[in-house]
C-alpha cells in the first residue's frame, strides 16, 4: 500500500511559499478599491464597513470622519487611519 499525504518536508516547503502571498493580502483588498482593511482588530472589533448600510450614516457623515483629496477615503480619527467616506462603525456620531 503506498504512502498517503504529505511529507513533513512538503508541508512545511508549501506552507513557506504562501508566506509572501499572504503578505500582500491588505494591498489586494486596497487594489480592489478599499480604503481600509475591516477585518484588522480594531476595525472589527467596531464593525467598520466599507460600504454602511444607511447613506445617512456613513464616515463622510461622522464628527470622527476627516476628508481627503480623492474624496473616497478620508481619515478617521478613532482608528487614526483611513476609512471610506461611504463606510460605517458603531462608533459612528453626527457631524456637530
Ligand atoms: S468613527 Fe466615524 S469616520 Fe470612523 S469609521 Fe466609524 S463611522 Fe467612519
């Protein structure tokens, strides 16, 4: 009967070679027109979403929501980094 599965050596050599590739995850989600990465811990912790399901009640919206230039990402400053001006996290408060 012949041997089933993989080697030791195999799966440690595969597991390397995915390591680079798992690297550029974040800059693939950005190439796909992101702002930011909802599932970093923050972030998921307050249920930041690329997209908020209420247009009245989005960052662009939110007193935390600082625009920039190309209009679709600005900075917040709960997560003291980008968030997309048509997201949404619980944190999320009117414009004063
Ligand atoms: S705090 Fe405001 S600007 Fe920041 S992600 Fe939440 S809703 Fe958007």
């Amino acid at each position: 009967m012949g041997k089933v599965g993989f080697s030791r050596r195999t799966v440690i050599e595969r597991g390397l070679l995915m390591v680079p590739a798992l690297a550029f995850l974040p800059s693939i989600a950005k190439a796909a027109g992101a702002c930011a990465d909802p599932t970093d811990s923050l972030r998921a912790s307050l249920h930041y979403t690329e997209m908020g399901p209420d247009a009245k009640m989005v960052c662009a919206g939110c007193g935390f929501f600082e625009a920039d230039d190309d209009k679709s990402c600005g900075n917040c400053k709960i997560f003291n980094g980008p968030a997309n001006a048509k997201g949404h996290c619980d944190s999320w408060a009117a414009k004063g």
